[in-house]
C-alpha cells in the first residue's frame, strides 16, 4: 500500500461546526433487536440498524432458521417476519460474534425438534459458551461437539425449554445471561433462572431487560443474581423498531463543536438511551466542556466554553470513550486528568500509552500513571504545520478520537495530524472519515437564516445566541426601521407626511458596521445608538414609517446586500431577524423560524426590560399592513416560546438551522 493510502490527512474546519451526524445504529441494541423481533413474531422493521459483519451474521442466521430477514441498505433497515416454515435442520455460522453465537443458540433451544450446526471463526471457539449451553441442555436440547466440549462447532437438537429452576453460570459473559432472559418466556412450565456467581458488564443486562419489554416480554427481577415469572406482555413498538446510534460513535461527534466551535445535532440519540456510553454527553454538559441539549430527534451539541478549570474525571464505565475526552483535552483551558482506565491498556492496544504517545507528539505534556492520564492545555496547538503522525496500533479509537483533534479550527486549512493505518476504523465505523467529511462540508456552506415574529417573542436573544455559536452575522432589522425613524423624526418630518419620507429618504446614506457580531445599520456615517432608537416616541411611531411603501423598498435593498456583505466578511452565514424576511426578504433562505408567545408572557418580557411599548398595538400594525404584513411563511418552522427557557429556545433554533 502506498504511503498515501496507508494515512489519512484530517483537513482543519475552515468554518464552525454547524451540520447533522448520522451515526451507526449500536450493534449491541441491533443484534438484540433482531432475535426479539424473531421471537415475538409479526412483521418489525428496524431502523438505523448497524450493518456490520455481526449484524449481517445474524441476519444470516435467522434466515436459516426460517425468518425473512431482508436488509434495505439505503434506507438503514432490517425487516424480520416469520416465513410460515419452521426448518427441520440448518446450518449456522456465527462468525466471531458473540451476540450471534449466544443468542442464536437460546433462540433454537425453543424450538421442538430438528438438527442444528453451528459452526463459527476459530477464535469464537475459544470463547465462553459453556455456562449457556449447559443450561440450554439442562433444559432439554441436546449436543454433540465436534472438536472441544462445549464450543464450537457442534450439532444440536431442541426439545424446547422445559422450564422450572435452571442455576445459570454467566459469570465470564453478561451476554450468557441475556441470552436466557430473551427466550424466558418460552419455557413450558413457569422458569426460575438463578445465577451460580456474579455477572460482568450488568448496563448490557439492563439494555436485554428494557428491550425484551419494548418488545413484549417481562420478567420479575427478584434480585440481581434472581428473575423469574416471565411473561408476554403488550408491547409499546409496532411495526418499527428505532435502533440507537451507537453512542461512543456519537461521542466524537459530540467533542466536534469543542475543537472545531459551532453546533452539531447528532439524530437518534435518546434521552433515556440503553447505552452506558451515551453518560459521555452527560459529562459534557456537567463539566461545561460543551453544552448538551437533548431534544426528541437526537442531541444537539454546541461549544461552551474552553476555559474550564482543572477537572478529574472518572471513566471507569465509560471506558470506550476515554480516547475521545483525551485526545481534545488540548484545547482546553485546564489540565483534565482521567481515571479509571488502566484496564484499556489490555483492549485493541495499550490505549493510555498509545493516546500519551499521540499527545506528547503533538507537543502536549502529559502524565501517565497505570490507571490515569492527564492531558495539559497546549494552546500551540493552532500552530503545528504539520502533518503530525498519528499512531493508531490498528484501534479504532485511536483514530477517530485523534481525527477530531485534527479538525481544531485552523483557518489555513493546512492538516496538522494524519491517521497512520485510518481503516482500522472499519471494526466499528467503516464510514467515520466520509462521515467526517460531509459533517465539514455541510458546516462550510453559507447559509441565510430568517426569524421571523411579533414583538417581545425573544427574536433578538436567540438570534444573537445562534449566530455566536455558530459565528454568523446576525442582522436585527428592527434596529434598521428604528434607527431610520429617529433620522425622519429629528429632520422634522412626521408620519403623516408620506411625500417628505420618500423625499428625505433620498438623501440618506446607509452603511454597516459589525459590533461583537451583529451588523448595524449606519446612517449617514454613524450608528444611532440603542438608547436613542428604543425610546417610547420610536416604539410609538417605527410601525407607521414601517408600513410605508418607500420605506420598505428603500429598506429592501439593503438588507438583501447582508448576505453578500457577511461572505465578503468572513462569517459562515447570516441569521436576519425581523417581521417580513422568510416571506419578502430572503423567500428562498434556508431555514424559516417564526418565533410567538401568548400575550402575558410577551407583556411580562418587555416589562422585565423596563420599556414602554404598547407592544399589541405595534404587532397589529405590523400584521395588518398592506406591504409585507408580519405573517408565518409557509415553509417556517414555529416555536412557541412561551413556555420554554432562552436555551430550550436556542437548541432548538440551533437544531433547525443546522440541519438545513
Ligand atoms: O424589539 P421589537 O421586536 O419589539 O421590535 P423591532 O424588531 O425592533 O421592530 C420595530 C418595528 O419595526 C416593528 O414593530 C415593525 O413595525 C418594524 N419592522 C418591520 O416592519 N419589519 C421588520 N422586518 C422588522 C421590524
């Protein structure tokens, strides 16, 4: 393989990140969700499934045992059903997956009758199985092992579960365990399963449990070593299963906006998430290292701030996503040290060195100790010319965590690491560097946002928080109406006269100045100050210029010139706040938001800032004038800010935005 081909050069983001990541479903949630959907019968149809070569064996399998399993790769689903035929005998293959192997052979123990081969990869015949088939065989089925006692290959042949007390040892794999569980309900007589010792990796227990009852089945947990009374109960999923992204994948989309700025909505992760990993974005949001908002369709994660104080954090459940906290903890303001991961040292490779290894090369110091790492600020990061080599030891992790590192916003577009080996990342996400890609790709496009609204919804506050976090310009038009009535007002020339506004207008000259941000309109030179334009005479006469046909047009032009002036600026988009932009503005902007709230809590916001403004009287005006009267575009998105907080608001609009 030529050198080329054997790294990958990571391109620094040119712009924040402000795009959608479509993660791989969990291959756990995945093959669990297969076998469930076999056993409770009827037609499922899983989406956002995995396609990995585990999930596909098992795809495989139950087609052998006489299921339709049909993979739509386009659309990301699996659809099972039963056949109508039961197999007399088949041939399985389970490959080195040990969800396949432990849960396809609980799924043939329910049925009466045939002969079954199993067969799988070498190094699944080393593999724990005994604990499962000892019960499965004390339960009735019946085996022959081909080479050693209790692995694979072996011929069995089901006499269906019997039932009553089985003693089940799955001390060394959880996996053994859930096994059992799933088929429980199938027993012939009421099953008391009753574990000889402990078990490992208990998250994976619960997610068995809490899937077994979406998909209909329930059990008593009398304890932790203790379940029985398994039963058929109603299901709450229908024809369509919702498979999780597999939330350590998703973490590095969640340290993105940390490097890179900006906001990234990763869909598919749920508040209430199976995996023990998704406590990752927990840890985010507690320690300030980004902000997390997890809303109904997924997570929308923005940039905090960098500058935290030191922090210790314990990774010890969530061990999977060390790499990714590490390899950003750079560019981070305090010195973050992590514990609880010597057992990594033993995983895909020795992955505390290997990360020490990566840093120290890109200039960070750090300590390691057995069971610890902690990574210093390096605020050169920003300067390395590279490309500095990122050594991977064929893990995975290594890769994509150090390629989020890469992206660390560098305006000179030059890489500053490379991925030495980059499809070790193939194990659990082939994509990850076409994924990288497009989530870049959507950031750097220039988009037009309009919000639009009456009075007092929080237009202002949530435009201006979007537009810093995504580091777009924001344009408030009200500011424009106001500022050119107060320079109609002190030439002396008052609402009443339609002509001497057409006139006057004539002889004004508009300019803009950026101020942390936002542009605002010049007139004639100067920017009239907000205590001038927020006065109780503007606010009593703004809406009556507003609605004048010079006025608008002479307003028009220079508010369509925002979008050219913010490229030409170098801001990645431009958010425009006002009454008419999604419908006379910018009718083609990319994302429409139109903000309302009940009357109450508008009146209680303007009071809250101490102002006179006799805001229904104005937002009448405003909707019922001729010329683009304050109206909901068609294509908006409406968010009833009455009953939710600024940032509920924010995370919502940042949501839409991004996924435009
Ligand atoms: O601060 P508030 O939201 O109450 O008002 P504003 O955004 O400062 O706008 C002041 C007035 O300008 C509005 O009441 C409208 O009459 C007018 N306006 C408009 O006609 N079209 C816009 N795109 C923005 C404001």
């Amino acid at each position: 393989m030529s050198e080329a081909e054997n790294f990958q050069l990571v391109r620094p983001f040119s712009k924040k990140c402000a795009a959608v990541a479509v993660p791989p479903g969990s291959k756990s949630v995945t093959n669990r969700a297969m076998v469930l959907s076999a056993l409770r019968g009827g037609e499922t149809v899983l989406r956002g499934a995995l396609f990995s070569r585990d999930t596909e064996i098992m795809s495989d399998c139950l087609r052998s045992l006489g299921f339709v399993s049909e993979r739509d790769s386009a659309a990301r689903t699996f659809r099972i059903a039963p056949s109508g035929k039961k197999p007399e005998a088949a041939k399985l293959f389970v490959g080195n997956a040990g969800t396949v192997a432990r849960f396809a052979s609980a799924l043939v123990a329910t049925f009466d009758g045939g002969e079954f081969i199993f067969d799988s990869d070498d190094e699944m015949k080393v593999r724990p199985m005994k604990g499962l088939l000892e019960a499965l065989k004390e339960q009735g089925s019946e085996f022959e092992f081909f080479e050693r006692e209790w692995s694979f290959p072996f011929k069995m042949s089901p006499r269906g579960l019997k039932g009553g007390t089985l003693a089940l040892d799955a001390s060394v794999s959880s996996q053994i365990l859930s096994a059992i569980l799933m088929v429980g309900a199938f027993a012939k007589s009421p099953l008391d399963v009753v574990l000889s010792g402990e078990t490992v990796s208990r998250p994976f227990v619960d997610m068995t449990i809490k899937m077994m009852e979406s998909f209909g089945f329930g059990l008593d947990e009398i304890s932790k070593s203790r379940f029985s009374n398994f039963r058929r109960i109603e299901p709450s999923v229908g024809e369509f299963y919702d498979v999780e992204p597999d939330a350590t994948a998703a973490g590095y989309f969640g340290a993105l906006p940390v490097v890179a700025g900006g906001a990234c909505f990763i869909a598919g992760l749920k508040k209430d998430s199976l995996q023990g990993d998704s406590a990752f974005f927990d840890l985010l949001q507690e320690s300030g290292i980004a902000r997390v908002d997890k809303l109904d369709e997924g997570f929308i994660v923005s940039s905090e701030t960098r500058d935290i104080s030191p922090r210790e954090f314990d990774f010890k459940d969530i061990s999977d996503t060390f790499p990714t906290l590490a390899a950003i903890a750079p560019v981070l303001g305090g010195k973050i040290s992590i514990c609880g991961i010597g057992h990594t040292r033993r995983q895909e490779c020795d992955r505390v060195s290997t990360v020490a290894e990566n840093l120290r090369a890109l200039g960070t110091k750090v300590d390691e100790k057995e069971d610890s790492l902690s990574v210093y600020p390096n605020p050169d990061i920003a300067k390395i010319s590279g490309p500095v080599e990122i050594k991977t030891r064929f893990d995975h992790r290594m890769a994509m965590s150090f390629a989020v590192l890469g992206c660390f916003e560098g305006f000179d577009s030059k890489p500053r690491v490379k991925i030495e080996d980059p499809k070790c990342v193939s194990k659990t996400y082939p994509n990850f560097f076409d994924d990288l890609d497009s989530v870049r790709e959507s950031s750097e496009k220039f988009r037009i946002v309009a919000v639009d609204g009456g009075a007092a919804v929080g237009k202002s506050s949530v435009s201006k928080a979007c537009s810093k976090t995504l580091g777009y310009l924001h344009v408030d038009t009200g500011a424009h109406y106001r500022t050119l009535t107060y320079g109609l007002l002190e030439e002396g020339i008052l609402p009443s006269d339609e002509n001497g506004v057409s006139e006057r207008l004539a002889s004004f000259t508009l300019g803009t100045a950026v101020e942390n941000g936002s542009a605002r309109m010049t007139l004639n030179g100067r920017v009239v100050p907000d205590e001038l334009i927020r006065t109780k005479t503007i606010n009593s006469s703004v809406s009556i210029f507003a609605a004048m046909q010079s006025v608008r047009s002479f307003v028009k032009k220079y508010q369509t010139s925002m979008a050219d002036f913010a490229k030409s600026e170098g801001f990645g988009g431009l958010i425009m706040e006002g009454r008419d932009i999604g419908n006379a503005i910018f009718p083609n902007a990319d994302v429409k938001i139109f903000l309302c709230a009940d009357e109450a809590t508008r009146a209680a916001r303007r009071a809250k800032e101490g102002i006179s403004d006799s805001i229904s009287e104005r937002d009448k005006l405003d909707s019922t004038r001729k010329i683009s009267p304050l109206k909901c575009a068609e294509d908006a998105v409406k968010i009833d800010t009455s009953k939710l907080s600024k940032d509920e608001v924010v995370a919502r609009a940042l949501a839409e935005i991004v996924k435009s």
